[in-house]
C-alpha cells in the first residue's frame, strides 16, 4: 500500500500548500484586521498550517502514485500492450472479470448458445 510513494515531492507540494495558507491568513488579516482578526494570534495560524502539511503530504504522495500509474496505463494502451491491470504476465487470465483470456478476438463466443441468440433474434 505504501510503496512506490513519492515522498520528497509530496513533502514539497504539501509545504507549498501550508506557505500558500500562511500567505492568505496574513494578506487577510493586514487587509481586513477588524473582521478577521487573526494578526494577534500567529501561533494558531501556524498550528494550523502544520497540520495543513502532514494531512495534505499522504494525500499528495497517493494522487501523484495514481497519476504515474494512469500515464504508465495509457502509455502502455498507446503502444498496443496489454495493461497491467487488466491481465496479469504469468496466468493469462483477466483480474477484472476472472474469465480466461484467449485468442478469440472478433470470433464466435464458444461459451454462448446458439440456439438461444436464434431465438431471441426471432422474437424481435
């Protein structure tokens, strides 16, 4: 669950998120001190931000995980391979739907009856 995580980027990201916090509770309190007051108390701004960096840095380090895994996806599908997700490389069988993979692309489905496809052709 926690491998492959970038951490260094998701640190940085995360801090860049808490500076940009600090940065608009101070630009809101030099522009308007009367209504939202928090000049004279710098310390909870700041408490604030700190957890603002350690809830953002696993969300962070999670979504750009994904993001990687989504571009390896696509690339992957651009080049005609199959994904990773959907066949695994040893047992040839799809992980989604658990049915056997073969080479039965765009030919008849052997597992379907074809009687019951006539019938039902026959009642539209």
């Amino acid at each position: 669950m926690f491998e492959n995580l970038n951490w260094k980027g998701a640190f940085r990201r995360a801090a860049f998120a808490a500076a940009l916090y600090l940065l608009f509770v101070y630009l809101m309190s030099t522009a308007f001190p009367d209504s939202f007051g928090a000049g004279t108390n710098l310390t909870s701004a700041l408490v604030v931000a700190v957890l603002f960096f350690f809830l953002y840095a696993p969300v962070f380090a999670f979504a750009d995980r994904r993001k990687r895994r989504r571009l390896a996806e696509m690339r992957a599908q651009k080049k005609g391979k199959p994904s990773a997700r959907t066949v695994t490389a040893t047992d040839g069988y799809d992980a989604e739907d658990g049915e056997e993979r073969g080479d039965l692309k765009g030919r008849h489905n052997p597992n379907t009856s074809r009687k019951k496809a006539a019938r039902r052709q026959r009642r539209r």
